[in-house]
C-alpha cells in the first residue's frame, strides 16, 4: 500500500514527489526512462521557464492560472532551480535554457526523489476505487490511499504518451475539453502549395490568430509552415483564416511608391528564394518598382497582410503538447483535488490548460505539482 501514487513521472509528478518526503509514494510511466520530455525539450537543453509568465501565454483559466502562480511562479522556480545548483541561460524572448544540458534537471529531481519508487514500462490499464484505489498495469497492482494522474496528453505518443489521463478522469465523472494538437506546424491548402518550395528558408514575420499576435521566426518545411511564431499560433487556431505579415515595421506601399529604378527583389528585403516563388504565385516577374500597375502593387502589398487558412496541422507525432484536457471547473483550485472522488488529483498537461511555446508548460507543469503536493502534504 503507498500513500501516494503517480500516473506519470514526468515534470509536474517529479516536482510533487520531491516534496513529499516521509511518505511511500510510487512514479509509474509508460516510457522506459523517468521524463523523457524534459530530456529531448529545447534541442537537449530544455526551456524551462520563461521571463514574461502571465495567464496570457495560457488557453485556459486564466484565474486559475493566476491563483497558482501567485504560490509558485517563475520566481519561485528560479530560486528553486538557483538552491539545486543548476546552471542556465537567459536567451531571446525571454527564454530560460540549462546552459549545459536538460539531464540536469533530471538529475535534480531523482535526488529529490530517492524516497520515491519508479516503475517504468508499465501502462496503466485501469484505475477503481474501493476505499482505495486499486491501478491496475500491464505488469502488476498497485494500491494507494491517494493517486495523482499526471500523464500529460498524446503528444510525443513516441516517447510513451497516451489517453489514459482522460479515461481515468471520465471513469471518475469529469468532462474533457476537446483535445487537439497543439504548438505544431500547419499544413496549407493548394494556394499556398508555392510555400513547399521554399523548405529550410526562415525569416521573421508577425503572424496574427484570433486577436493574437506573434512575432517570430517562421520556417517553411515540405510539409508546410513550421517555427516559432506558427506552433504559438496552433495553440488558438480553429480552423479559421490567418494572417501573416512578411514584413513586420515596413510599409511596402511606401517602398512601392517610389520611382526605383531597383527591381522588386531589391526593394523588398526578403530571401531571394522568397520573393521568386511569391513572385511566380501572383503571376508577377521581378521588374523594376517604377513598372509596376497599381495592380501589381496591390499583389505585393498583400505581403503585409498574407491571409489564408491552414489545411490543418502535422498532427499528435509533431505536436509538443496536447490543447483541451480535464476540465478544470471540475477541479479544486486551490489544492487540484477532484470535485467528482475524493484523494483523486490532476495535474500538469492532462488538465485543461496550455501554454504557447517558450517554456510555459514547463512552467505550469511545475507549479501544479508544488502547489498540489505542498496541499497535500498537510493532510497525508
């Protein structure tokens, strides 16, 4: 019998079960090593937090948002990571990376951890209550007075993710917000098919979603549209239109106003690669500014304000996080308790609340598991 049992061993479980020393307290997990998330995240190095956190890098609750990190935000994981010894690095947009590798956040957590068991490659099949909970895996059974589901969403599923969050919480009553893929890269529609040719070729753009802007890095991969900017906006598109603003700062009417005696591809400052293939959808060759119709003009203003709609997106396999989950109303904000069964708890990614790319899940995955555990460890 354990006092506290985990359904995952990934961020949030980590950071809870660091804090529950004195108890007997179990980690189980699908994957065959404990947070490989952590480990791949950030190119190996892991972006952990962010230096702007507000509920506004979140779909969610954003007063949900607010009233956990008010007891543990990016601060407070500062100082937590500063008292551990990690070493890390501030970079562009706010960004906090370890400066040597993401292991060493791993490693702080299995040293926090001693006091705890882990049991890896095991899936769990089903969770009952009977005075206890009873979670049955693929190997064994477990019993515990207490049990933490916090088994993220189907992202990643390579590295062992799956539902069974979701199926614990509905077997428990709860309701699940819709889950999509989220912070992934767009497919296009056949209009925008001339965007295929330009795989590799990055620049900045700013890309507006249902009122929300980012203004980033765009990469163009066969597939489709990938970088920063396009897997923050993943996060709030609905299958509607967006648009893209290849010129972020520079009004091309004026530019095209001129009488330039420059050809189109040295007036604009894009990639070469670019402008050409632009060039070649809109029926335009790279003449001299003072050439140009007032209808060829209109064709290269709309580069300022590039409107379309995604076909949809690359899917679970290239998706970082999973949008929709347990539905927090039916959460206790204050402790992540079950409203629905007593001693159940949600935390992390399985909940309804994500955040854009940049270290924001990272962030909410710590903080649930602090504030929960620092609840729970008063009445264990």
């Amino acid at each position: 019998m354990f006092d506290v049992v985990f359904v995952g061993a990934g961020a949030s479980s980590l950071m809870a079960a660091s804090f529950l020393r004195g108890k007997k307290v179990a980690l189980i997990d699908s994957s065959i090593a404990v947070a490989p998330k952590i480990k791949i995240s950030g190119g190996g190095r892991c972006n952990f937090t962010n230096l702007h956190v507000s509920s506004d890098n979140y779909l969610g609750d954003g007063g949900f948002v607010n009233q956990v990190f008010e007891q543990f935000g990016q601060k407070e994981l500062i100082n937590f990571f500063d008292k551990n010894y990690l070493k890390y690095e501030l970079r562009d947009n706010g960004k906090y990376f370890c400066k040597n590798r993401s292991t060493d956040i791993i490693n702080i957590f299995l040293k926090a951890t001693k006091h705890c068991e882990f049991f890896l490659n095991q899936k769990v099949l089903k969770v009952e209550y009977k005075g206890e909970f009873v979670i049955t895996t693929d190997k064994q059974i477990f019993k515990s007075k207490k049990l933490v589901v916090a088994s993220g969403g189907l992202s990643f599923n390579n590295l062992g993710a799956s539902d069974i969050g979701h199926k614990i919480a509905k077997d428990f009553g709860h309701s699940i917000v819709p889950i999509a893929p989220a912070l992934v890269g767009f497919t296009l529609q056949k209009e925008q098919f001339w965007m295929k040719s330009l795989s590799g070729v990055s620049l900045k753009i700013a890309l507006h979603v249902e009122g929300k802007k980012f203004q980033d890095d765009l990469l163009f991969t066969h597939r489709g549209i990938s970088g920063p900017s396009v897997l923050s906006a993943s996060l709030y598109w609905k299958k509607g239109l967006i648009w893209v603003d290849f010129l972020p700062g520079v009004d091309i009417s004026k530019l095209l106003c001129q009488k330039s005696k420059k050809q189109i591809s040295s007036v604009l400052a894009l990639p070469k690669r670019f402008i050409k293939e632009y060039l070649k959808s809109v029926g335009l060759d790279d003449i001299r500014v003072e050439n140009l119709s007032a209808i060829d003009k209109q064709k290269l203003e709309r580069l300022n304000h590039y409107e379309f709609a995604p076909a949809g997106n690359l899917g679970y396999t290239k998706a970082e996080v999973t949008r929709g989950g347990v539905c927090t109303d039916d959460i206790n904000h204050l402790t992540f308790e079950s409203i629905m069964q007593k001693d159940l708890y949600f935390i992390g990614e399985v909940l309804d609340m994500t955040g854009e790319l940049g270290g924001y899940n990272f962030q909410w995955a710590f903080s649930s598991g602090f504030v929960m555990a620092k609840q729970m460890e008063q009445n264990l």
